[in-house]
C-alpha cells in the first residue's frame, strides 16, 4: 500500500516537475520572440551605421557590414571628417543635460507630493481636483505652441533653457501626479494615521515614511519623464534656438536634411548616440525594479 | 579749467549715443542643415563675419521646413521675430499681410544696389512687399523643378533617346518595362507626387494652361478636361512605377537611377547633388534633360525675408545680409555648392556644370516666350492653404483608383474650400 | 498657525493648479476662442462664427484623420496593455537576466522616432525589407505590403507605436505587480490556488489603479502621434494614415489655418474627453466607495 502511495506521489512529482520545464520552456519562447519583435529595427539601425554609404545602396537591408569602422559615429558626434556647416551633436548633449536635470527632478517631487496630498489627508472634492490634473494629458501639445510661445515671450523666457525646463515641468506634473497619485492609493493608510496620531506632520511623514517606499514609482515616474523631456523635439525646436537648443533638434537637423544628400551610417549613429543617455536610466533604474516594498509594510 | 574741460569731456561722453558703435548682428532662421546645402550657406556666414557681422545660427530641419515654421510662427508670436528667415513665395507677401514685415529695412539696401537691374522681373516681384513698392526679401538661388534624370547606361542598352514629348516618353517606358527595368523611380510622399503633377501639368497643357489652372486658379481649367488629361498621364506613370514607391525619400529613388534599376527620374535640380556625390558625371553616366513640354520653365526661388526687429544692430546686421545675399561671389559660390542657379542676372555661368549651363540658357529662351512659370508644388505660385489642397488631391488620386475626371472635379472643389 | 497646518495638503497642491489653470485651462480657452475667428496665418482675435468648425467637418481628410484615430487608439491600448501585463507577468516569474530582457523590452522608448522611423520604414517596405528577405528565403509568395496599401497603412502604425510603447506599459504593470505584498500570495497559494488563477483573481484586479495609468498614458501617446506618422508613411499612401495630431499641425503651421486647426483640436479634445472621463469618473467613485 505504501509502495503504491509512494509510486503515485513520485508520479506526480515527476509530473509536476515535468510540467514545470514545459511552462519554464514556453516561458522563455515566448519572451524570445518579443526580443525578436524589439530587437529588429535595433539590428537594422546598428548594422546600417557601420556600413559605407554605396554598401547600403546597393546591400541588403539586414547584411552584416564589410568591416566594423566607427567613422560615421566619429562624423555624428563631433564632426570628424564632416564638410563645413554640418550639424555635430557634441555641444547639444550638454544642453539637454542642462535641461533635463532640472526638469525630472522638480516635476518628480511635485508629483510626489501631489499624490500623497491626494490620498492621504482627504478632503471634500480631492477626486475632482485629481480629474483636473488628468484632462491635461489629453491636449494635444501642438495646440498649445502658440499661446505658450506668446506667454514665455511676455514673461522674457522666450529663448531660453529655463523657459523650455518650465514647459516641461508644466506639462510634466499632470504625469507625475497621475503615477504616484495611483500608487500610493494602494498603500494602506494604517501607517500615516499611526504616524498622524503620533503628532507627525505633512510634511515629516512625507520624508520619513512615504517617499522610502516609493521607490518603485519615483523609478517609473523618472524614466517617463526622463524620456519625455530628454526625446521631447517639439518644445525644444520652437522655445529654443541655434546654440542652445536641446540635441533632438540637432539630431533632427543631422538627419532630416531637405535637399541635401543623406547619409545614413551618420544618421544611424547619431540616433544611438542620442539614445545613450536614456538607455543608461533605464538600466541603472532597473536595479530599483528588483526590489519590492520592503517587508513588513502593510499592504491593503 | 583743467577740472571744467574734464566735465564737459564726461558729459560728452555720457550724451554720446552708445548703439551706433554695435556690430551689426543677424539671427537667421533656416534648414539647410546637411551636406551641399550646408556648406553654401557657410560661404554666407563667413562673408558675414569679415564684415565683423555676428551670426546667430537657427537651424531647424525637417520635411523641407515644416518643423522651421513652428519655431518661425510661435518666435512671431512672442513678438521676437529673427532678424531673416528662409521664406520664399506667397508666403512672403502673407507675412506682410500680418504686419510683421515692415518697414521693410533692406528696401534702402536694395535701391542703392539697384536690384531691379540686377533681376528679372519676376523674381524682383516675389521679393516685393507693401504692393510690389518695396523690397523686403532677396533672393539666393533659381531652382528648376521640372527635370528628367535618366541613367545614360541603361538608355543606350535599350535604344532610348530622352523623351522630347509625353508620348515618347510613354513609349520609351512602355519598351522599358517590357525589358524589366523600372521606368520610374518615385517616392511617393505628398510633395513628390506634387512634383510630378506639374510638371506633367506644364507639358500636357501647356503653358498658358498651368498658369491659368495654378496661378489664377481659374475654376473652369481646374476642373476641366484638360486637366482630366494631366490626371489621365498621372494614372500612367503610376504603371510606371515599382511597388515600394510610397514613402519611400526622393534620395532613394534617384539611387534606383543611379544603379540602373531604374531609368527616369522627374526632380528638381537638387537631384544633382546625389549624382556628384556617387562620382558620377552629367552627359557621361546620367542625363539631365527638362520633362516634355513647349519652353516650359519651372521655377522655385529661394529667399530670406527680413522681419521688423527692434534695435540699431539688428537692423544693420539685416542690411548687411541682404547686400551680401545679393553679391556676386556669393551667388556664384552659393549655387555651385548648392545644384541650382543665381538669381543675380550677371554672375558668368563658367564654372557651372552642363545641366546648370542649360538651366540658365533655358531659363532666358522660357522668360521670352511666355513658359516661364513658378512652381506651385515648392511654395512659389500659391499660398500653402490652396497649394495643400491641390497637394491632397493630387497624391490621394495618385495613390487609390480615383478616376481622372472625379480627381478634377475634386480639384475644384478643394481649392474653392481653401480660399 | 493651526489653520496652516490643517490645509497644508490643499495648499500644497495650490502651485500645481495654478500653473494647470493658466497653461493647461487657459490654453484650452485660448484654443476655443481662437476656433470661432478667421485666424489664417496668425492668431487674430475677431470673432466670426462657427464656420471652422463646418469647414472642418466638409474636409475628406479631416473625416480620414479621426477614424483612424479611433482605429489606432483602440488597437494600440488593447495591444499595449496585453503585451505589457503579458511580459511583466513572465518577467516577474524569477527569470534569469531579468535585468537584461526588461531593457531589451523598454529601450524602443529611448530612441528618437524620427530616425527608428526610417528603420521601421525599410524594414515595413516591400522591396527591401522583410518581404524581399522572406522571399529570397525562397518563399515567392509571401507579402507583406501593407506600408503602401492604403487601406492597411495605419495598421503599420499600429505595429511601429505598440513597438515604442509596450516596454513601458510592461515597466509600470511590473512595479504594481512588485508592490504586491507577498504575504497575500502565498496565503494564496497555501489555499491551493494555481498561478494561473493567483494572477487573474487577486492580482489583475488589484491593479485597477496600474490600468488607469496605462490607459491614460496610451490615449495622451496616441493623440500626440505625430513624429511616428511622419517618419513612417508621411501620412500616406496619400492620405490614408493621416491622424489628428498631423493634420492639425500640417493646418496650423503649414497651411496658415491656425483657425481650423483650432477647431480640429477642440474636436479632438472633446472626443477624448467624451470617452476617457466617464471612464476616470467611474474609477474614481469607486475607490471612494472602498
């Protein structure tokens, strides 16, 4: 009897186990065909940017290059071998970093605080106002260049790097609040009425208890805004100009050439030049992602 | 009294008007960002400087300067205009119709330098506001749109000469397709097919046609028979092109040409600059010939306008562009650089290329018999609201099974809804 | 001293709303206002009717545009939001290289759309891309035109904007999932529930407020869609891929109609609103009701 309890338990291990590296096998498939879906027009632009200009008119779209050359990433980021008066992304990569920092970091903190007044310390009406932060991520930014641009120019910011950090915090806060808004309504409130009861105020029990766990959100909330501000074109190309002007107007005008002759091993590399910067938030972000809310913090 | 001469020095001095001793300054606004074009607009800035000029670059590229007129308008809005900006055609006289052109400073430059001499008649009158009274923009360059590239090779391996009428250049495509080669290279993006449909509208109806049809917007010949036949000869070289046209850059297509996939390519000069970059020379390797028509000339002037600024230095800093713009080294440096012509009447053509040499010869023979004609496709015979519409329809015909005569008829009808 | 410490939460929310009722509400009105003038190349400020608005309404193209807004928003949301729960349920499995599939997945949003634009655009054409590779594989008969087929042309869209955004859904569904507390799983799973039924019974409903975010996200990427069109058909064949925020755009500042631009925007926006605020207006009355 026992011997017969002991096979069919063995059976169903062995069955369980079995269905287990089928699921694992079908799990990493299914992943595999999405790199495959992501990677493709990644492997496009690389292979693209090592080639020479007659390789790629007469080659084939997904053809290795002859020979590994950087010249054409040498040419996107500062000019090596370019001919007078071409566009080089060197000085505009700082621009944007002038830009961006200030912008994440401000739009981030007010989202923040925005959430937490929004649903911790509840008031008559906190879900209305909570809608009117909402409609503004409907309007179309192209409707409203020109009476913002007639506004930076009456406040005397019409050209200027703190006009476009500004917009961006503007336009940027409807976003943060919404994510960190969502996020710390799931938050059970036991933690901040103990904390309130105890005597703590707004703002101690902001810094105390409520930004420590909202590491997940405030990563998520970086990388949306980090990528906005930082691949934003719009904005950048008609509240800045020439020199000042953030590198996706460079890479705009690096690539985007109207009647001139392309060259696409440049425009490709310029691209990944450009994306860089992002690329490297989300990798070291993603460290964040790996932890949860650390134990013991209560959950609703 | 040495105490008495220092105070009448001082204030002197502090009564002595400091602005008249600023260099002249320019903010010029523009999207040659790339290659020839580039390069051309550097000889203007270096010019600038060693006349101790200070030029604050505005460069933004994209879709032939769609994304430079949102910068353009909301810096206008902002009352902060730049001092120049790349702005040809109609759109000049639009701006002046806003208010925000006067008082037409380079105007004193202009009659100085007599440039009613110095240019046709009809390049002068674009540059015209105020009612043609005073100028107010100058002009860099004449570009010719309605070219056909052909690769020599690929002609001489199938016995084709260039075409001199429409129908020959059916025939010829007819015999290339039967070979296997693509008669025509296209991207089909809205502004090529605008292209295209020009030029097939100066050579199937005529000069006095097109300028009936796209100068005066006559309603009649838009929605007419005629203009059933331009569509008709559209609807043919739609045969005649390959399955990957749509969307695909004009640049791509001219390198269908240049490797022989291809025969013909209908494009303004600019094409040339694709030819010379792949080491391939005019007569020899490809052949610049106009599209079919009788002495037809199309042509796109492009030119900076010169907006009311404030401030002494700006204003001389617009002045001091406009003479420059107009000088002789620079249209002659400017143009070869770039693949189009002067617009200075007395530049010597010595130094151009053969199809720039024939551009210009045909350029005089067209002003004299009546064909010569602005391009509506590139910004010179209409406004944008009627030139977008006639755009709309041309490539939404070109692109489905329209018929000939519902595409006039919608001709109509949309250019009537834009005024 | 007490009054401040008892509307500090309000008070602290004043910054925020005044700049949204100046550069958010203001500009709304700003917009509407400018909807009833004759504003052609530049704003002008007498009034003159409704006449834009039926202008607007006579255009082929502005019919073509809102449908495939709809068209686009719908599929892009649906697939987003799929794919994006999809692989961060996969990803939260304890998955080796974790790190590096999750930026595989989110990187897309990183680079510029006006030049992965031109990749998607050859890669998407028939005669270079993956039709001529999958027919010199050997097999003739495969096609995959759909780039220069009008009627399919937005679908190509689809696909290239899903391509952009997904990682991103993906990310913000992986953080909900993350902040789950572990507790309530595994009570779960001791009362014998299978992961299948764990996810879709306990934590799929949980992230309502996760749902909110991404749709909201979604809708704002697809009314703002203009570089992905512009890079990928031009909004062709024709006229076929046009969208709402192209043709505004095209009106404003390359037909000098700033008026029906206006009007185009005003459209746009209210059939936004009609769709998404009842929407957000449900949500948020029941997490009151909790």
């Amino acid at each position: 009897m026992q011997d017969k309890e002991k096979l069919n338990l063995n059976r169903l291990e062995a069955n369980s186990k079995r269905k287990n590296i089928i699921y694992r096998w079908i799990l990493y498939f299914i992943l595999g065909i999405f790199v495959f879906y992501y990677l493709t027009p990644l492997y496009v632009m690389i292979v693209t940017s090592f080639k020479t200009m007659p390789e790629i008119r007469q080659g084939n779209l997904f053809s290795l290059p002859e020979s590994i050359k950087f010249d054409a990433w040498k040419q996107a980021w500062d000019g090596a071998g370019f001919t007078g008066g071409d566009v080089v992304l060197k000085p505009y990569f700082w621009n944007s970093i002038k830009l961006v920092v200030p912008a994440v970091i401000i739009s981030t903190l007010l989202g923040a605080i925005n959430g937490y007044a929004l649903t911790k310390w509840r008031f008559k009406g906190d879900s209305y106002i909570f809608l009117l932060f909402l409609f503004g991520t409907f309007i179309p930014y192209q409707a409203i260049l020109l009476p913002m641009a007639r506004t930076l120019g009456v406040l005397g910011m019409s050209n200027s790097i703190s006009g476009l950090i500004l917009v961006h915090v503007i336009y940027g806060i409807c976003f943060t609040t919404l994510f960190c808004r969502n996020y710390y309504v799931s938050i059970s409130d036991e933690m901040v009425r103990a904390a309130r009861i105890d005597g703590a105020g707004f703002f101690k029990i902001f810094f105390k208890i409520i930004l420590p766990i909202s590491i997940p959100i405030l990563v998520v909330t970086v990388i949306w805004q980090f990528t906005q501000v930082w691949n934003d074109f719009l904005f950048g190309a008609t509240f800045s100009f020439g020199e000042a002007a953030p590198i996706q107007v460079a890479l705009n005008n690096l690539v985007l050439t109207s009647t001139a002759v392309k060259r696409y091993n440049v425009d490709m590399a310029a691209a990944i030049i450009t994306g860089v910067p992002t690329l490297i938030v989300y990798i070291l972000a993603g460290n964040y992602f790996i932890k949860g809310l650390t134990a013991g913090s209560v959950k609703g | 009294m040495k105490m008495k001469k220092l105070i009448v020095a001082l204030i002197a001095l502090a009564l002595t008007p400091s602005v008249s001793f600023a260099a002249p300054k320019a903010e010029v606004l523009h999207w040659w960002t790339g290659g020839g074009e580039a390069k051309a607009l550097k000889v203007l800035q270096d010019e600038f400087a060693a006349q101790n000029g200070v030029w604050l670059d505005m460069p933004v590229s994209g879709g032939g300067g769609d994304a430079a007129m949102q910068t353009l308008k909301a810096r206008i809005v902002a009352n902060d205009a730049p001092a120049a900006a790349q702005i040809k055609g109609p759109t000049i006289q639009e701006y002046d119709e806003e208010g925000v052109v006067a008082p037409y400073n380079i105007d004193a430059v202009a009659k100085k330098e007599g440039w009613d001499n110095l240019l046709s008649k009809q390049v002068a009158s674009h540059m015209k506001c105020d009612d043609g009274k005073a100028y107010c923009a100058a002009p860099v360059n004449i570009h010719r749109i309605d070219w056909i590239w052909a690769n020599k090779k690929v002609l001489d391996s199938n016995g084709i000469k260039m075409p001199s009428t429409w129908a020959e250049f059916n025939a010829a495509a007819d015999k290339l397709q039967a070979n296997g080669i693509i008669p025509l290279a296209h991207g089909s993006q809205p502004w090529q097919d605008a292209t295209v449909f020009e030029a097939v509208a100066l050579g199937v109806g005529g000069n006095d046609f097109y300028r009936k049809a796209f100068v005066d917007l006559d309603a009649a010949t838009l929605g007419g028979s005629t203009m059933t036949k331009v569509f008709d000869q559209m609807r043919k070289l739609k045969g005649y092109t390959d399955a990957g046209s749509p969307g695909r850059d004009w640049n791509v297509a001219t390198g269908m040409v240049m490797e022989g996939k291809a025969a013909f390519q209908i494009m303004g000069d600019w094409a040339k600059g694709e030819f010379a970059a792949n080491n391939m020379a005019p007569g020899k390797d490809y052949i610049c010939a106009p599209t079919p028509s009788n002495n037809g000339y199309l042509y796109n002037v492009d030119s900076f306008i010169f907006y009311k600024v404030e401030g002494n230095d700006k204003v001389e800093g617009q002045k001091l562009l406009a003479s420059l713009m107009m000088g002789k080294n620079f249209q002659k440096v400017f143009n070869i650089y770039k693949g189009s012509i002067p617009a200075r009447l007395d530049v010597s053509m010595d130094e151009f290329d053969m199809c720039a040499k024939k551009s210009n010869a045909d350029l005089k023979t067209a002003g004299s018999k009546g064909g010569l004609l602005p391009s509506f496709a590139h910004g010179m015979a209409l406004r944008l609201a009627q030139k977008g519409a006639i755009q709309d329809v041309v490539t939404e015909h070109f692109n489905s099974n329209m018929s000939s005569s519902d595409a006039a008829k919608k001709l109509a009808a949309a250019v009537k809804a834009s005024l | 001293m007490f009054w401040l410490k008892k509307n500090l939460p309000k008070l602290v929310l004043v910054p925020s709303l005044g700049i949204l009722s100046w550069f958010v509400y203001g500009f709304i009105f700003w917009t509407i206002y400018i909807s009833f003038t004759k504003s052609k190349m530049l704003p002008r400020y007498e009034i003159w009717g409704i006449d834009q608005y039926i202008r607007l309404w006579n255009m082929p193209r502005w019919h073509v545009a809102v449908e495939n807004l709809l068209i686009f928003t719908v599929l892009f949301i649906i697939l987003c939001i799929a794919i994006g729960i999809l692989l961060s349920i996969l990803l939260d499995q304890k998955i080796r290289a974790e790190g590096f599939l999750r930026t595989i997945y989110l990187y897309p949003m990183a680079l510029s759309f006006i030049v992965t634009g031109t990749a998607w655009k050859w890669v998407l054409n028939p005669t270079l891309g993956i039709e001529k590779f999958v027919n010199d594989m050997g097999f003739e008969t495969f096609k995959f035109d759909w780039l220069v087929t009008p009627e399919m042309s937005i679908y190509t869209i689809v696909i290239a904007g899903v391509w952009q955004s997904s990682g991103f859904i993906m990310a913000i569904f992986l953080a909900g999932l993350r902040s789950v507390d572990d507790e309530i799983i595994k009570a779960a799973k001791i009362d014998g529930a299978g992961i299948f039924s764990i996810y879709s019974k306990i934590i799929l409903p949980m992230m309502r407020p996760v749902f909110m975010s991404a749709i909201v996200i979604l809708v704002h990427l697809s009314i703002k869609s203009y570089d992905l069109i512009i890079a990928l058909t031009s909004g062709g064949p024709g006229i076929s891929s046009d969208m709402p925020a192209v043709f505004m755009t095209a009106m404003a500042f390359h037909r000098s109609e700033v008026g029906l631009a206006s009007a185009s925007a005003i459209m746009m926006f209210l059939t936004v609103s009609a769709i998404v605020v009842p929407y957000l207006y449900s949500e948020l009355k029941r997490e009151n009701a909790r």
